[in-house]
C-alpha cells in the first residue's frame, strides 16, 4: 500500500504557523489508520477523529478567512462542506468494505483532497495577505520542494530562476525585460514537460495520459497569464507571476512529479 503523500511534509507548508500546525495535525491522525490493518472499530474511530479534527480545523479556517475580508469566503466554505461529506461517505462504507479497501480510500481522501486543498486553495489565502515585498523576498527554491531526480529537480530549479529573473528589472526597460524573460520562462517550461513526458513514457508510467493533461492545462494556465501581462500594473505582475509559480507549479511538481519518482522506485 502506497502511504508516500499521507504524512506530512515541510513542502506544504503555507506559512503561517498556526494553519500548518493544524495541517500536520490532519496528516497524524491519518497516518494512525496504516497502524490498524485487523481491527474495524480501531479504524473507524481514527476517521471519527479525523473529521472531529477537519471541522475543527475548518471553522478555525473560516474564522480567519472573515477577519481578514477574504473576498472568496463563502466559495472556501463550500469546499469545506464537501472535504466534510466526503469522510462521513467514508464512515458509512466501512460497514461493508473490506479494511484495506477503506485504507485505500482513505490514502486516496489524504493524496486527492486533503493535499491538493492545502496547496492550491489554502495557499492562496496566505498569498492575498502577504505584502508585495514579502512575497518576492521569500519567493526561492526550496530543497523541500525536491522530487529526488536530480534531472527533474534541476530543470524545477531553472523555472524558478527565470520566474525570479523576470522580477529584476530594476535598471532596465521594464515591459522589453519582462516580454524577453515571460517568454524564456515559457519557452523553458515546454522543454521541461517535454523531457518529463519522455521520461514517463520510458519508465511506463501508469499515468502518462493524466500527467501530460496536467501539463497543458498549466500551459494554458500560463498562456492566459501572458495574454493578461499588457493590462496588469507592475504590482498586480509580480504578485500574478510569484502566484503562478509558487502555487500552480509548486502544486504540481509536490503533488503529481513526486508521485513519478515514487511509483519508478516501487518497481
């Protein structure tokens, strides 16, 4: 049983401190469930836990989503709802699925809400409340962020440099440094999927199609950031430009690049 994504990793967190200790905390009380293979009630109890601690955490959520006049509140909310639903249908499949499949099922809940709500919903939070200059000062690399292939790992350190390359324009002719470097950025993230598409076809990688469907959906993504470019101010640029990389990219290199590496190396 694959239990790679459900535990937690310094890769997810967002930055704030009490939102990503709360996080960690979701991650722990899933882990638990790895721990009873033979006993139902033990399981259920641990998934109880689970969305006693989810609302909890949720409402915690909301409450600082209000405070800071968050203008997506009430569509937040309604992710919230569902996250909840879906582990209540999960308590009502243990009575007649088997142990390992509600394992399963709940890995799958981890890997496919839980993470993906962290990294590209929560996130973006945060994002709204950091201040321009903040944003660029922490907007680097991180070894955290590392899939443990070292050719795909550097081709991920290249976009970040010309993401941070594009920013500097200080000196410059700004709209001719920001055309030449958007566009060395875009030019540069087609190779990298074109290469991790080929290493994914070389390893046979069960989810080459649903990988490479990714892939396009962050080039248009990009595309649609680009056409936008003319009618931004500088600020709303850089915030775009540090949004697009630090939560669409980083999203997709944690979640679905990871899970390359990971899959090859169970072989």
């Amino acid at each position: 049983m694959n239990t790679y994504l459900a535990t937690w990793d310094s890769a997810y967190s967002i930055g704030h401190e009490k939102v990503d200790q709360e996080h960690k905390k979701l991650f722990e009380i899933a882990s638990k469930a790895y721990k009873c293979q033979n006993n139902k009630a033990e399981l259920m109890s641990i998934i109880k836990e689970l969305i006693k601690y989810t609302k909890f955490h949720f409402s915690n959520e909301e409450n600082y989503m209000e405070s800071i006049g968050y203008k997506n509140v009430e569509e937040h909310k309604s992710i919230h709802k569902e996250i909840v639903n879906k582990l209540n249908q999960l308590i009502k499949k243990l009575k007649t699925s088997s142990i390992e499949e509600n394992i399963k099922e709940l890995s799958d809940f981890i890997n496919t809400n839980l993470l993906q709500h962290i990294l590209l919903v929560d996130k973006k939070v945060h994002h709204t409340m950091k201040s321009r200059e903040d944003l660029k000062k922490h907007f680097a690399w991180k070894n955290s962020y590392e899939v443990k292939n070292e050719k795909i790992d550097n081709e991920h350190k290249e976009l970040f440099k010309l993401a941070i390359e594009a920013l500097n324009y200080h000196d410059k002719d700004i709209k001719k440094h920001i055309k030449i470097t958007i566009n060395k950025l875009y030019e540069y993230m087609k190779y990298h999927f074109e290469n991790e598409e080929k290493y994914m076809a070389s390893i046979e990688y069960p989810h080459l199609k649903e990988h490479i469907a990714q892939h396009k959906k962050i080039i248009n993504e990009m595309n649609s950031f680009i056409k936008s470019i003319p009618l931004l101010t500088l600020i709303d640029f850089e915030r775009k430009l540090i949004e697009y990389i630090d939560i669409w990219l980083i999203g997709h290199i944690i979640y679905e690049d990871r899970k390359i590496v990971n899959e090859n190396n169970s072989y």
